[in-house]
C-alpha cells in the first residue's frame, strides 16, 4: 500500500472518529518529539490504549491504530473506558471496509483480465474457425482445378476474416517471371501495374516476413498508391518455388470503429493470419502443380500406348485421336459433366489398345478380312481389357474398350449386349468409331463423303447403334467434321545421331549434345 493511501486512509478515519465520538480528535506519531504523554502510553500498553487525568472532570484517551499512528482525545472521566471501547469498534469496522475495498477493487481487477482473456479466447477460437475453414476449402478435387477457382474458394472467406474491403492475389505465370493478371476476392482498388510496383517495392522483405503498411505511417519515403490507405503483403511460396504474393487492402470501415485494436489499421495480428492461410495457399498451389505433372505423365504414357498400335499399322494414324475427340464433342452434347467428357476422351485413346496383340498378318492386310481373320480382329477388345484392367488409373475406361464393337440389335461382339444394357461410353465409341471407319482412306478404298456416312448411320440407327446418339451426333455434325477436318496426326520423332561418335544426351525431352 502506498504511503499515500495510508496517510488519505488515517485521515478518512480521523474524520469517522470525530464523528461518531462526538469530540475533536487528532492523530500522532508516538516518536515525534513533543508527543502528549497520553500517546507514548497508549503505545506501551497492551491493548494499544491509555487513560490520563486532565482535570477533576475530563480524561485524556488514547488509541494506537497502527504501529506509528495513535488517536488521541479528550471526554468526560466517566465516558472514558466507553469512548475507548467505541473508538476500538470505529476502528475495527474501519479496517474491515479498507479490506473489503482493497478486496472489492482486486476482483475487478481479476473479473477485467478475465474479460481481457475471454475476449483473446474468442478471437484465437474465430482465427482457427476460419483456419479450419480455409483448409477445407483449400482441398484439391481428383480432378484438380484452376487457380482463379480456389482464389475464389479461400480468398474470399479470408477477406472477411481479417477485415479487409479486399485481398489481391498476384501469381506468377509459369515462366516464374512473368505476372499473371491479378485476381480480387472483391472490390478491384487499383490497377494491376499499381499493384506490381507495390509488390516490387517490398518484395526483398516480404521475402523474409509479412509487410504491414498504414497510411497514418505516411508510408515514408516507399511507393504508396492513393487507393490504398493500408496493405498487408505477404509471399506465397512453396518447396523452393515462388508463386506470387497475396495484398490485403484497406480495412473494412464497420472493423475499424468497432474493434479497438483496428483503429492502428492493419496490425501483426491479421499479418499473422494472412502469412498462414498464405502458407496453405502455397502448400495447395504445389500439390496442384504436382497434380497437373501426374496428369500430363498419365496422359504421355496413354499416348505411348497409342502409339504403339499406330506404329503397327500406318493405315490407322490419328484413328484413336479422332475418334476420342468426336466422343468428347458428343457426351458433351447430350450433357455428360466435364470429367465425363474427359473420361470418354481418355477410353477414344485407348479404345483400340488391344490391336497390340493382333498379328500383323491379320492388322495389316490391305484388302478385306475373311472369316477366320474377322474372328481374330474381333478378340482385340478382350486384349484390350486384359491390358488394362489391372491399372487401378485406368479403370473407369475399361466399358467403353471392351464394348465399342457392341451393336444396338444385339448382334456386336464380345458379349451381344442389347440396346441401353450396353454401358453409354461403348454406344458413344461405337458411333465416333463407325464414322471415322467410313470417312478414313484405306489401302483397299477411299474414304466416303461426310454426308454418306451420316445417312448409313441414321439407316443404322436402333439396328447398329444408339438411335438418340445418332440424333445427337447428327445434329453436332458441322462440329465433328470440323474436328475432322482440322485434325493433323503427330509427327512421328526422329531420334538424333550421334555426333563425332558420341550419343546424344536428353535434357527434358529435348536432344542436347555435349
């Protein structure tokens, strides 16, 4: 207790004496030089109190309150021992209020820092709501997905979370050098080469932590753009590699008249959040990166298999190419989601694979096959199955590889399914892959005209394939014929020779020579 309270306290408490005994009384310190004896005795007594005769009529009392504080007065010789009795009680009651306020102000000291920590639980509970939220958010499909998308699907969230009008994604194109334009979770507040020179003025700190810049900071000497009365930059990079950075802008006028901390603009704490979900991004940027090289790899070998077939027999190069591409066009047509048209076009590839074990003798016969060779021909679809179906990746193709040859009469091949019993994938090849028979050169004839192929497919229809299909594919035929048409079959690659009797080296599929 400070000197202070002690002495406003003593003197509250002379007041109440005076008061409630009705007499003047005063206070001293029992080793001042000059003290009424009264005091010194009061100090050496027992019970802290002393009685001295004044005259015939009046007493002197006294009472110690603390250890250098004695109450003296004066009061009639008959009220003394009562008076002390009384003062003793004032007194008594006097510490027991102190120590109840002293008590009273700790507890609201204690109910404010609980409040305080309350409020921080709070928040801490929001920031990992919003944390947990993002991270869902952040989950990348099988499929994979575009960066605007989940830019859409985690910004936005974000934005509100730190309380900022808008975050301002600025990525790297692939090159890694170039930017790509720049995507807004919500109100677009400057231009794209405003924002790169913000970028570029903080990029070599933001490299190492968060930038928090306020317009109250006048922002220095550093570029700062009007638009922007405060940003928060932060980098987005993962395993070595930059993906961009992402700028939180101004704060949200409701946060900042509502929040008291705010009121300082953007501070470490949202810094710290926008530096996590910014660490997520980054994680999530990656994996898509290492989705898209599994998927163009997938894509790469799917292509060796197909080529593999074509190397076989020259006659039908580009077939699988074409024929895929129709089949997109087409289960787009009749409204197949994007991963069924991709689907569709990945079993186009590979829906001839089994032709790999076919004798050449039989694949590559330039006139017409007998029956024997036919029977031979029509087991490429099993051997396609079996080459496939122990690739878990491939699994979805394997319907439309071994179904293709299926008639809608039930009179195709390997199984004679009729009609809708034939899975989709199979009807749409058995079209695509009739069409491109009849309008593609062989050794033995010249392809027919787009509009005889069309009429033998709807002479065909619900005896051959599809009656729907056919409808369908008829009405997109300009499409399909424009694929045809523009379709170019990959150039084969030469393998370099060696130079001064050393082989060519390879660097990413490119022959290098050292």
């Amino acid at each position: 207790m400070s000197v202070e309270s002690i002495t406003d306290d003593h003197e509250m408490l002379q007041s109440e004496l005076q008061t409630r005994l009705g007499v003047r009384v005063a206070i001293a310190d029992p080793a001042a030089i000059g003290c009424p004896d009264v005091v010194v005795a009061a100090i050496d007594s027992e019970d802290g109190s002393a009685i001295t005769s004044f005259d015939s009529t009046r007493a002197n009392v006294a009472l110690a309150i603390s250890d250098r504080q004695v109450a003296y007065w004066s009061t009639n010789r008959s009220l003394a021992y009562s008076s002390i009795r009384h003062a003793r009680t004032i007194v008594d009651l006097h510490s027991l209020r102190f120590q109840y306020q002293s008590v009273q102000s700790q507890c609201d000291q204690l109910a404010d820092e609980a409040d305080a920590l309350a409020a921080q639980v709070v928040n801490d509970f929001e920031e990992l709501s919003l944390i947990r939220t993002l991270a869902s958010a952040m989950e990348l499909p099988s499929n994979g997905t575009d960066i605007n998308e989940l830019c859409a699907r985690t910004l936005v969230p974000l934005c509100n979370g730190l309380g900022a009008v808008s975050i301002a994604a600025v990525f790297l194109g692939e090159d890694g050098e170039t930017l790509r334009p720049v995507w807004w979770s919500g109100e677009r507040l400057t231009s794209d080469e405003s924002l790169a020179k913000v970028v570029a003025q903080h990029r070599e700190e933001a490299a190492l932590q968060p930038v928090v810049r306020n317009k109250h900071n006048e922002f220095n000497h550093e570029f700062h753009v009007d638009e922007l009365n405060e940003y928060v930059v932060v980098q987005c990079r993962s395993e070595g590699r930059l993906h961009g950075w992402l700028v939180a802008c101004n704060r949200v006028a409701e946060c900042v008249e509502t929040v008291a901390w705010a009121q300082l603009g953007f501070t470490t704490v949202q810094a710290s959040l926008l530096e996590t979900a910014t660490n997520q991004l980054a994680a999530q940027l990656h994996n898509g990166r290492l989705l898209r090289q599994k998927e163009e790899l997938f894509t790469d070998v799917v292509r060796a298999l197909v080529n593999a077939v074509e190397a076989r027999d020259p006659y039908t190069c580009g077939h699988s190419e074409r024929v895929a591409q129709f089949a997109r066009c087409l289960a787009r047509s009749i409204g197949e989601t994007t991963a069924g048209c991709e689907r569709i076009y990945l079993t186009g590839l590979l829906h001839d694979v089994g032709k790999i074990a076919i004798p050449d003798g039989v694949l590559q016969k330039p006139g017409k096959l007998d029956d024997d060779e036919r029977a031979i021909i029509e087991t490429h679809t099993d051997a396609g199955w079996r080459i496939l179906h122990e690739l878990e990746a491939l699994r979805d193709v394997l319907p439309g590889v071994l179904y293709h040859h299926e008639k809608y009469n039930g009179k195709g091949y390997p199984d004679g399914l009729v009609g809708e019993n034939i899975p989709l994938d199979g009807r749409i090849l058995a079209v695509c892959d009739a069409f491109d028979a009849m309008t593609s050169d062989r050794p033995y004839r010249d392809g027919m005209s787009t509009e005889k192929a069309v009429a033998i497919l709807r002479e065909g229809a619900g005896d051959y394939w599809d009656p729907n299909l056919i409808d369908a594919f008829c009405d997109h035929i300009a499409d399909i014929d424009e694929i045809r048409i523009s379709h170019r079959p990959r150039r084969q690659a030469k393998r370099p020779s060696p130079i001064d009797g050393k082989p060519a080296a390879y660097e990413s599929g490119v022959a290098t020579f050292s």
